[in-house]
C-alpha cells in the first residue's frame, strides 16, 4: 500500500489533464496508463526490497546420557586386577613411603594389564612432548587443549607438555542381561 500522501483534487485535475494530453501524443504512455487500470487495486507501485533473511539459529547442542554400565564394569576390571579401589579407600597416613611404593607398583601394572586387553590407546599428538609445534586456524579443539597465557586467535605457538591419549578400540566383555553392574567386587567370606 502506498504511504504517501495523497495528491489534492486541485492537483489530481492538473494531473488528469497532463496524462490525457500527454496519452494523445504517446502511445507506449497510454499503454501503460491501460495497464494501470488492469492491475489489482493494492497492488504495490515498486517491488518490495527483500528484507535480508534472518541469521539461522544455531542448532542446539545435544548431550548424550551417559549409561553407567561400562564405568561400572572398568571400575570392576581395574578392581580384580589391580585392586585399585581398595588401593584409593585405604586411609595411608599410617604406611611409610616404602609401603605405598610397592603397593602403587601392584596397582600400576594391574591397571597397566586391563588398560592393554581392553584398549587400543595411542598419543593424540605424534610429536615428542616438549618440541615446539604451531597449531593453525581451524585446529580441532576437542583434541588439543590451550593452556599458558592464551590471547588472540590462531595460528597458536607453543611447546607440547603432554602428548594427550586416544582410545582407538575397545573391547570390553559383554554383560549377562542378570548382571549388576553396580557390584564392582562382591564380599569376600573366608571359611
């Protein structure tokens, strides 16, 4: 709809008599006064300018409910083979240094042992930790951390403190449909 303002009827005379003299004397003129009278009564004089179209809403994030089962059954893993929850409840301000060496040596190779049989783990970063490296613009942030004093935007330089870890399979057992996961080692009764 137009929305300016309309013309006076002193104005629309001048302007009748100008467009009937000025159709005379032209033909493309009158056939577009003709067409004029053809097109729908609220029909817009101009194309509309497309307003520009809105930004898309981001797509929202998704999170994943983790099941406990197979936390459950790698805390069961690592308490049979390395006896590691017993290690973690135990109260050691009553040991020597000595003592909780050589248990740690226990639990560190029965971890060690559950790690290899059920895991392919490999480095995330192949470069030795220490060495130099430059992260570019677009680096996967889910597998490299920034640390330090970070400021402004990539490329990133810095030196490598750890290397990071990647599971690359997994071969846990696989639980009986009966199986509480929830007991990670049962009671023991001496008789």
């Amino acid at each position: 709809m137009n929305t300016q303002a309309q013309p006076s009827f002193a104005s629309r005379i001048s302007i009748a008599i100008g467009a009937f003299f000025r159709a005379l004397s032209n033909a493309d003129y009158a056939a577009r006064l003709r067409d004029i009278d053809r097109a729908p009564a609220f029909a817009p004089v101009s194309a509309p300018v497309a307003a520009p179209a809105p930004a898309p809403a981001p797509a929202p994030i998704v999170l994943r409910e983790a099941t406990p089962d197979a936390a459950l059954q790698l805390l069961t893993l690592f308490q049979r083979e390395a006896r590691l929850i017993d290690f973690t409840q135990e109260n050691l301000a009553a040991y020597s240094d000595a003592d909780i060496g050589a248990a740690a040596r226990v639990v560190h190779e029965g971890c060690n042992k559950v790690l290899r049989e059920h895991f392919s783990i490999e480095p995330v970063r192949s470069e030795s930790e220490g060495s130099r490296i430059v992260l570019e613009a677009g680096f996967d942030a889910a597998t490299v951390r920034l640390t330090g004093n970070v400021v402004g935007s990539a490329p990133f330089r810095g030196a490598l403190s750890h290397r990071g870890w990647r599971a690359t399979s997994v071969r846990l057992p696989k639980l009986a449909e009966a199986h509480d996961a929830s007991i990670l080692a049962p009671a023991e009764v001496e008789l």
